[in-house]
C-alpha cells in the first residue's frame, strides 16, 4: 500500500470559462501538486499536476491568473509560474537573522508585495528589494488577513504562556492601515514601501472579539474612507474561524 503524504498547506482559487475551479496542495516531502477541475459539455475533468521541491512547503498562494507563491524549507519565497517550469525567484531577503527562517501564511499585498510571517513578524517582501517588517508594533503574530482593496490587515497575535501554549488571556485582535509611501530608488524610478499602524486592538478572549473590533472601526473610523470606496466592497474575509462581510459600510457576520 502506498504511504500517504502528509498535506502542509492548500490554497484555492476559481477560474471562469470552462475552468471551475483549482487549488495548490504542498507537501511536507516537498511535492506540490496543481489541481484544475475543467467542464466541458457538462462533464468534469480534474488535471494533476506535480512538482518537486528539496523542502517542506510551509505556505503556498495563488497570486495571479498564471503565478503563484510558496515557501519551502528555510529562507525561501519563491515566485514561479503554473506552467510547470524551472525558472522561479526567491523574494526572500531578510538579512536581520543569523539563520534563515520559516516563512509562513503568505498573503498578496499589491502586485508587487507579498506578506508573510516570519518569527511571529509580519513581513513584506517583493522581488527587488530587502524584505521588511509591515508594523513595528505587531509581535507573537499567528495569523492575519489583507483586504488589497482598502489596504487595511486584521492581525491575531498570541503569547504562549510558560507551558508554550496560547492561552486567551494572551490574545488579541488589532485593525491596522496600511499606508504606501513612494521612495526615490533611482534618478529614473520610485518604489513604494509599506508600513502599517494600529487603529483599534481588542483583548481576545473569545472569537467575538474580532467581530467586535470590526464593529467598532466601521462605526467610528468609516469616515476616514472615501464612502464610496465601502459600497463597492464586498469581500469576503476568513479569519480565525469567523468569516464577516465588508459592505455598503456595515460589517455583517455571515457565519
């Protein structure tokens, strides 16, 4: 009998046309394997295929139509194609570390930025320039979500505590904005560099109080953004076990 792999990371994304849908599993031998599941005259057909890589995937994100991004093993973030090609570039450049480190939950921040974890930091990497962390004031992160749109992060940090577990008494939400600043690279181009601050942070001792948090800024913040930018909204954020909804500028738990 053949031994089962043990699945580290699985991200979705759909297609439309005659693409229903396709997802990215990775491995802890290092396999990564692309699913497209296709419809043609009503008929089904899932298409496999694998890749190798030398490390466990800790993290892996659709990041485009055609590209996507995962870490294997230590100081890697790398940014390939689904073609099923070689070539691919590793964004992580972290030079703060003696060692290199895990890379985790990676995110899309713009077309050009990434975000990921790395020793419970929330960091920014993109595919020139060193890797940076997104808020100074963000420690013991485990976990967050982006909204590209507004450019806002909701981010879940935890202590644990001296048996090395997370305790609720540890916990806590923050709502942070994330500010584009444009920096002089060249005689001949700018980049942008990113920071972030926090607005409202909530004690977590229960899954409510991020929807709370929530609550709070899209009642007393919401005039800090264009108004028409919140009625375009409707995104759909998975975070910490509740699944809450941006729109016409009232946050609506939908699970």
């Amino acid at each position: 009998m053949e031994e089962l792999k043990t699945c580290k990371k699985f991200h979705m994304s759909k297609k439309f046309r005659n693409v229903i849908v396709e997802y990215l599993l990775g491995f802890e031998d290092g396999a990564i394997v692309h699913t497209t599941l296709s419809c043609n005259n009503e008929v089904t057909t899932p298409i496999n295929r694998e890749f190798k890589e030398s490390g466990t995937i800790y993290s892996i994100f659709f990041i485009g139509l055609e590209n996507y991004a995962y870490s294997a093993g230590l100081g890697s973030l790398y940014v390939t194609n689904l073609s099923g090609g070689t070539k691919k570039s590793n964004w992580y450049r972290i030079n703060s570390f003696k060692e290199k480190e895990i890379v985790s939950n990676i995110t899309k921040l713009t077309d050009r930025n990434l975000t990921g974890i790395v020793r419970n930091r929330l960091y920014v990497f993109n595919e020139y320039d060193k890797s940076y962390i997104l808020c100074g004031d963000s420690k013991d992160v485990v976990g967050y979500s982006v909204d590209e749109e507004i450019l806002i992060v909701l981010v879940f940090s935890a202590k644990k505590n001296q048996n090395g577990e997370y305790v609720t008494e540890n916990k806590y939400y923050a709502l942070q904005e994330i500010l584009e600043t444009q920096v002089k690279k060249y005689w001949f181009s700018n980049r942008q560099i990113y920071s972030a601050s926090t607005r409202k942070m909530v004690t977590g001792k229960s899954r409510l109080a991020l929807f709370e948090l929530v609550c709070i800024y899209s009642r007393n913040e919401v005039e800090k953004f264009d108004t028409s930018v919140w009625k375009r909204i409707s995104s759909t954020i998975l975070f910490h076990g509740l699944q809450l909804k941006f729109e016409n500028r009232d946050l609506k738990k939908i699970i």
